[in-house]
C-alpha cells in the first residue's frame, strides 16, 4: 500500500516490512469500551516485520497509528499503558491533521 510506504519513509522505518491482514472482527476479543472496530498491528524487532491487522477500511491516520507503534515501541518509564496509547492516538491524530491542513495550503 502506497500510504503505508510514504509514512515508512517519513518516519524513517523504510527497512522494515509492513503486511495489512483484513480479520473477521468475530474473530478478535475487543476489550477497551466503545469500540465496535479493529485495527492493530504486531511487531518483531529482530526480523523488522509487522502486520497491520483490521477488519475496517484502514485510513491514513490508522495507518499512521500503528506505524507509531513502531517508532515508539513501548510506554515510557513510569507510563502507563493507556497513556501510552492515549499519546499515540493523539500524535497520530496531529500528525494525519497537520499534514492534511499542510497539503491544502501548497
């Protein structure tokens, strides 16, 4: 997928191989409140493999999300997992924005 090559490349993980794996949501125990969806991304570090698995159209800020996933592997010391992901969401959300808003400006 072309989105996927482009955020590699911005985020400097050009190296490794991204794979999108649609799932039956049947399939997958969602655990965090609300969410009626799946996307989410395995990682390993040794081979700098990943998948992109999801069972919704993937956007580009879902896309940019998960990529984070590995630039930021893991929670900061003292962090707790949700804020983690919180941070991620977040940085994912500015980034898929900003860059939006930058391109309708050129």
């Amino acid at each position: 997928m072309a989105l996927i090559k482009y955020w590699q490349e911005m985020f400097n993980i050009q190296d490794w191989k991204v794979n999108t794996e649609q799932i039956d949501l049947e399939k997958v125990s969602i655990e965090w409140a609300g969410e009626t969806y799946f996307v989410g991304v395995t990682r390993d570090f040794d081979t700098k493999q990943a998948t992109i698995f999801h069972d919704i159209e993937l956007t580009e800020e879902s896309i940019i999300h998960e990529l984070l996933h590995i630039v930021f592997p893991k929670p900061q010391v003292n962090e707790s997992y949700q804020d983690y992901e919180k941070w991620i969401t977040e940085a994912a959300e500015n980034i898929s924005e900003n860059y939006s808003a930058y391109l309708d400006y050129q």
